[in-house]
C-alpha cells in the first residue's frame, strides 16, 4: 500500500426531502448567493420552488444563473465569474448535476484570478482561494458533488480539461434519491458508466498490497450492478436509487483509491471524444473502457482475472480466460442498460483518431500509453 493523504470535508445530507432544509445549510455561510443550474427541469419538477422558498424562509437573496449543459462550457463559467462579482456573491448553490457543479467549481476559483479561469484547467496553475459551494445533487454520476476536481469544456478550442483542489470540494452536499426519479433511462445509464468508471480508474492500479481497497471496489462495483438492473427496470424503487446515488459518492470522494496509484488514462481519451463531438461522457466512457481493457488487460492478467471472479462471479482457472470473460460482461451490461458499446453507434468515425490521440498521449499509470496505444484503443472501440 502506498502513502496516502486523504480529506473529504463535505458534509452529506441524505434522504427523502432533504432538499428542504437547504436555506439553514446555506445561511452557515452566506445571505446572498448564486443559485446556479441547469435548464427548466427543476422548475417542472417543483424543485425550484421548493428551493427558493427555502432560501427565502431564511432570508438569503439569490441571483440565478441557469443554462449549464452537459460538458459545461467555459463561456458560461466566465458569465458567472462576471454575474458574482457584479453582485458581491459569496457562495454559490449548485442544483443539477456533476456538469451544474463543475461548472460552480469554476465559477468559484475564477472569481478570485486575475487572470483567465481557463489557467486552472491549461496551464496547472493552482487556485489559491475560492467561493465556497453548497450542493443538491440530482443526477447521480460525476461524483462531483464530494470531489476536489472540476471539468470544463472550451467550446471554441473543442478541449475539455480539468483541475483539483481541495478548495473547490462543496461544503455540503443534499441527496434526495426521490429526485432522481424521472431521469430518463438512457441519463440514469450514463451516469451508472460514470461511476463505475470512477471504480475503474483506481482499481486497475500497479499498487500492492491494497486487499483492503480491493473489496472496496469490487464490492461497490457489485452493488452499483445490482441496483442498476433494478433501476433500469423499475424506476422510482426508491432503496435502488439510494444505492446507486451513495455509490456514485463513494466512487469519486477520495476513498476508493487511497493507498493506490490511480490511472485515468480512459478518462482522458474520453473527454476528447466529449469535446470533439459533445456525447454524453457515461455514454463514451461505456465505449471506451472495455476497448482499453482490452488492449491493456496483459499487462496484469491477474487483477483482471480477480476483477472477473470478485465482480462478475466467473469461475474460470484459466486466468486469461477470466480476464476476456469479464471485459465481455462489462461490455455486455453497458449494452444491457441501454448504452452503446461502439463508436459507430455514437455516429463517430476514424477522422480525428490522430489528433485526439495526440493531445492525451502520455496518460496512465497502470498503463502509460501513447499516441499509437491510443488510436488503436479508438480503433477497438470503432467497432
């Protein structure tokens, strides 16, 4: 097990109608604020309504910045930084998902640089303050609701990029399962590959002796399994969408890659494909992630022969035999749930392999990959 240091001070409250109490959670740190969110579905909900007038029940003005989109843009960012300035905000709400959150993020750090906020996310520059965030989460996927890190989309270069920092991980985080319950399939099934792919991530790692966050990871990936075949076929089972939402924390507060190194490199190859052709990230993760274990499953036949009997339960002695057969079942649940498994499906073909290779070569640790490792990942993942 490797050195770790791990934080996560996100205070989380979980349950039916937490989403009421948000004011006095909010008035701890601020009387005016910016309320930040997505499109019309929180007010079609009632959510919005239930939202303000919780904020007003405690005397917290708003000033509202609505329009996120998934693979948040740097333009709206920038109008937010503008908008919380203008207006002497300190705090910002974030209601939606990991996009409206990533995009609170930004908004946060870029308030207090003098420069351009896209420096966090091109050049490594670290924030140095930020507006503290409060949260109520209604898609469970990105994790960002309890994560240090943001991602952000520059629409005018088509990179998507992101940055960490403690400073940007939200003060608290409201999870109301009930809220989920109208999602569209399709929604609910990229956000299950989003957070399975936050397991992914750490759990093929070259680290030893980490039989502790093993269990961690198989058995979170177990159970986000099992209740996504509930969900999918039932979808307002209330103790599924409890699973599902704490899983989607779990997978991407910290906690699960303690002691390990992580890799990431599936992240990176994806958000290429994000921001060339603006897909749904659980929906290119769903593609990508068994292509590159595929390519890279060699490297460590055992853990991907651990990986098919702790997760998939296949009782199979040849340890290669194992490894294609889970990287098959992976495949094969995407495809259950309703994601593609292919890039011809997303109506993407071989014209920007190179280029997008070119600007994620060098990703991974369990795997350090290349430009040429890359375009053939994409080429797996073609179909």
């Amino acid at each position: 097990m490797d050195d770790f240091t791990f934080q996560c001070a996100t205070k989380i409250i979980f349950g039916k109608g937490t989403e009421n109490n948000v004011g006095e959670e909010t008035k701890r740190f601020s009387n005016k604020i910016l309320l930040h969110y997505g499109k019309e579905s929180i007010k079609k909900s009632g959510l919005y309504d239930r939202i303000t007038k919780s904020l007003k029940q405690v005397g917290i003005s708003y000033v509202e910045l609505s329009g996120v989109v998934p693979n948040p843009r740097l333009s709206l960012v920038k109008n937010g930084i503008e908008l919380c300035k203008e207006n002497k905000i300190d705090f910002i709400l974030a209601v939606g998902g990991g996009s409206v959150i990533d995009s609170a993020k930004a908004i946060a750090v870029g308030v207090y640089h003098d420069g351009d906020v896209w420096d966090f996310f091109s050049k490594g520059i670290q924030p140095k303050k930020a507006l503290p965030i409060g949260v109520v989460l209604t898609i469970p996927a990105a994790g960002s609701e309890a994560s240090n890190a943001s991602v952000i989309t520059n629409e005018e270069i088509h990179r998507k990029s992101a940055f960490l920092s403690e400073l940007v991980r939200p003060k608290f985080a409201i999870l109301n399962p009930e809220l989920t319950f109208t999602l569209p399939k399709f929604q609910t099934a990229c956000g299950i590959a989003d957070m399975m792919a936050h397991v992914f991530e750490r759990y093929f790692t070259n680290s030893a002796d980490v039989d502790l966050t093993d269990k961690l990871c198989e058995a979170s990936l177990r159970s986000i399994i099992k209740n996504a075949r509930i969900v999918i076929a039932n979808q307002q089972n209330y103790d599924a969408r409890a699973n599902i939402m704490w899983a989607s924390t779990l997978a991407h507060n910290g906690l699960l890659g303690t002691g390990r190194i992580e890799d990431w490199a599936s992240h990176g190859i994806e958000h290429e494909l994000s921001a060339f052709y603006d897909i749904a990230h659980g929906a290119g993760l769903a593609v990508i992630f068994p292509a590159w274990m595929n390519y890279v499953y060699k490297h460590d036949v055992k853990r991907f022969a651990q990986f098919a009997k702790e997760v998939w339960m296949i009782n199979e002695s040849d340890d290669e035999k194992a490894a294609l057969a889970a990287i098959e079942h992976t495949r094969l649940f995407f495809k259950e749930i309703g994601l593609p498994t292919t890039l011809k499906e997303l109506h993407i073909n071989n014209e920007k392999f190179e280029q997008m290779a070119k600007r994620c070569e060098g990703r991974g640790s369990f795997v350090k990959l290349t430009k040429e490792d890359i375009i053939k990942i994409y080429e797996i993942a073609l179909g």
